[in-house]
C-alpha cells in the first residue's frame, strides 16, 4: 500500500486539541490508515510573522487514495473543523498538507509534490525527521538538486 506523509499544524483556538482531532478523523476513514504519528512543537510562525505560535506535527499514513484524492480527504477533515481559508500562511484553526507521497514528483495546478516549501520549514522538517528520516532527507537532498 503507498505511504505518504502529511503536516499538521494549528495556532488558533486549542492547537494541540485541534491536531489531536485532526489525527482521530484520519484514523476514523477507512481509506486512510495512520502507521505514525510525530510529536508535537511549538514554533514561531512562517511566512506571515505577526500571529500565535504554531502547534507542529507529521503523520505517517498507508493509502490506496491517489495523492489528490488524499489531499481531497485531508482538505475535506480541515473544513469538516471549521478551517476558513481567509489569508495565505494566516492563523488556522487546522492545516493538514500533503508534504509527500511515496517518492512522487508531482507538479500540476492543484498539487505540488514534495510540497514546494517543506525543505525550507523547520516545522515541517523536524517532526517529519522524527517519523521518516529518510523522506525528509530525500526532500532536503531532491529539492538542492532541482
């Protein structure tokens, strides 16, 4: 079955609450199976600096959705929480991005794989190194290459 890995993050309302919540819905599907489950940091937000902290962790998951269906089901989780999509990097009450899916180069209207920052985010990088060392090495290694 394909593995992909997906970021969480929050910084509105209960972030570590919210991302615990997003990780049981994608458990709750029957098309998603959750193999791992970083920790969660705190870290100062990118992008758009002047807002809360962000609550930060990487999932590991078995799928036989394609990579856009799966970002379908994880957009789909974030709405289902309430996520209004108001500002670009803005506070959130959830983010869930797909940031790989087995090694897949992708790069079409819709969706970007890896995803086009995640060699440049620490919170993305560090909580995905804890769960996949080896994806977030091929990111770092794939995305100086070109």
């Amino acid at each position: 079955m394909p593995q992909a890995w997906l970021s969480l993050g929050a910084n509105l309302g209960r972030p570590a609450d919210q991302l615990k919540d997003a990780v049981r819905r994608l458990k709750a599907r029957r098309d998603i199976r959750v193999t791992a489950s970083s920790t969660i940091i705190i870290t100062p937000p990118w992008g758009k600096t002047d807002q809360d902290e962000f609550h930060n962790m990487a999932v590991a998951v078995e799928t036989d959705l394609s990579p856009q269906d799966l970002l379908d089901a994880c957009l789909s989780i974030e709405e289902a929480m309430g996520r209004k999509r108001n500002e670009k990097w803005g506070p959130r009450l959830i983010d869930i991005d797909l940031i790989a899916y087995e090694k897949l180069v992708i790069d079409t209207k819709g969706l970007t794989l890896p995803h086009p920052y995640a060699h440049e985010r620490d919170f993305v990088l560090r909580p995905l190194r804890e769960i996949a060392p080896r994806v977030a090495d091929w990111i770092e290694a794939r995305d100086r290459s070109g």
